[in-house]
C-alpha cells in the first residue's frame, strides 16, 4: 500500500490531497481524500490562518492517473504553513509578535500601549468635562494615577496568569486565557474590587475606631497631607488588586475547563489566524474593555466625594 500527496490551489484554497493506492489481484485501486490544510496556515490569505482538520467525503475509482501526484516532503508543507495571511501582515508586522504568548513585542507594541493609554485618557478627561461639579485637577490627577498605576500591576499579573497556565497540557492558546483574564476583570472584576474596597477600608477603621475621611482612607477625598492621603488610598488601591486577581484564579481553578472553552470559541469565532487574534485580544479589545472599566472605577472613587458634596447641599438646605 502506498500513500501519496499533492498540494493544489483552488479559488484561493490551499488542497491537501491524500492517495491511498493497493494493489489487489491484477487491479488497482485508490482511495482520495481531501483535506483542506490540515494543521497548515493559510487558506484564504487574511481570513483563516491555522484551520483545523476537515475531511471530504473520499472518493474511489479504478481508473486515475497518478502521474500527478508525488510523495511531497514534510519541509514543502512547512514552508506553505509559514507563509502568513497578506492582510494580517499588514496589520501587525511580522517580527513583532509573538504567538507563543499572545503577545506584541519591540517598538510596535510600546506604539500600540502608547495609543490605548491615549485613548483612555481622552475618555476620563471627556467623563470630567461632564461632570458637575468638575472636580479640581489635582483631585483628578490623583484619582487617575491610582487606576494607571494599579492597570500596570494587573496587565502584568495577566500575562504571568496566562503564560503559566498555556504552558499546562491542554490549557488552551494563550490568547484565549489572556482575553478571559481581561474580561473578567473588566466585568464581574469592577464590582469585585468595589466590594474588596469598601470591606478594606471598613476593616482598617473598624481596627483603629476612626472614620475613613478622619484617616485619609476615603477614596477621592485627600486630607492633608495630601501626599500621605494618596498613598494610604493608592496602597488600599493594591490590596484590593490583589484580591480581585486571587478570585479570577479562583474561577480558573474550579471552572478553568469551562472558561478556557468558551475563551477560546470567542476567539475562533473572530478568526483563526494567530495575528488577528492578537490583534483584537491585545489591542481592540482590551481598549474597549479598559475605557468601561477605567469609567465606572473612576465613578466608584469619586463616590464618597458625591456623598459628601450632596450632604453638604442638603445641610444648606436645611439651614435656610
């Protein structure tokens, strides 16, 4: 029994033929199955890049010409793996990625985490322009340092989270867990880390019998000295990071099977070529999931301000 390949193009697919040929009583017979890039990458250039296996419906006949087909090495089927999608090179550029990690790499991504921070920036200072009363810019500033300071103690935590768990047999691509990682914090995360806050702050003054503002320790509000204040929020700011990522490690360890799933049918559904992936998990997405997020954290730290600002008016009122 003999196998034998040919590689064709048709209406820009990619053919992998198998030939089964068995020689049995003076008659020749074969068997044909198609196999459209079977573990190989490209199949329509800049739409699906590392398609599964799918099996046609094989085919036999007594009378074919094999001329055609000849044993094709592996190194020949490398080679077209290799070759990526012409749109997704346009996108992101080759040397700049990294597909083992779902990650960006050199000046292309330091450009990318440079346009993400712009475009979150621009939507806390529209959200200021809105408000009222607006609040002073040195209150802003230090309202915002801490959510850029704590992002930057998460995003490394995710990717950590993520390579160490792709590394596990059968995890899952890297981006799937980095996308979920991404997606629970910036969901069920934000009310989580509003619980851990307030249980926080409510601990340490129960601890030392005095009232948050008294301590510096209401969020949006800095008694003087300004500084220390800042510092107090910003360290109740971490703790509560902490304990947001120990319950999504929570989730991945009791339902880590479910949830890489459905991560990663969320991100074969956007597309199965590794750039695009990368492409919508570190950069659309996480831009879009960051703005809501970095809004209703922003909204959560101002809350004890509004509380108190809508006191004071009613103790006006009252007054008159």
């Amino acid at each position: 029994r003999k196998k034998l390949k040919r590689c064709s193009r048709h209406e820009n697919k990619i053919i992998v033929e198998n030939i089964y040929i068995q020689e049995e009583d003076a008659k020749l017979e074969w068997r044909l199955d198609y196999q459209i890039l079977i573990n190989v990458r490209v199949v329509v250039p800049g739409v699906v890049w590392g398609l599964p296996s799918r099996q046609l419906q094989p085919r036999t006949n007594q009378n074919m010409d094999l001329s055609a087909y000849e044993p094709i090495p592996s190194s020949s089927i490398s080679r077209i793996n290799s070759r990526p999608p012409a749109i997704a090179n346009k996108l992101i550029p080759h040397t700049q990625l990294d597909t083992q990690t779902c990650s960006l790499l050199g000046p292309f991504s330091i450009l990318i985490q440079a346009i993400m921070a712009l475009i979150i920036l621009a939507s806390l200072l529209y959200k200021r322009h809105r408000e009222k009363p607006k609040r002073k810019y040195r209150i802003w500033t230090a309202d915002v340092s801490k959510q850029v300071l704590g992002q930057a103690f998460v995003h490394m935590l995710n990717i950590f989270i993520s390579d160490s768990m792709a590394s596990l047999p059968s995890k899952g691509n890297p981006c799937a867990l980095y996308f979920m990682n991404i997606f629970i914090d910036t969901t069920i995360g934000v009310f989580v880390l509003f619980l851990a806050l307030n249980f926080i702050t409510l601990l340490v003054c129960k601890t030392l019998k005095k009232t948050s503002t008294n301590l510096g320790l209401s969020s949006g509000i800095y008694p003087d000295p300004f500084i220390k204040s800042w510092m107090k929020q910003l360290s109740i700011y971490f703790i509560g990071l902490i304990i947001l990522k120990l319950f999504v490690l929570g989730l991945f360890w009791l339902g880590g099977s479910a949830l890489i799933k459905f991560g990663n049918s969320i991100i074969e559904a956007i597309s199965l070529d590794p750039k695009i992936q990368i492409l919508v998990v570190v950069m659309i997405g996480p831009t879009i999931l960051n703005v809501l997020q970095f809004l209703l954290i922003d909204s959560f730290i101002n809350i004890n301000r509004i509380r108190i600002l809508i006191i004071k008016a009613k103790a006006t009122e009252d007054s008159k």
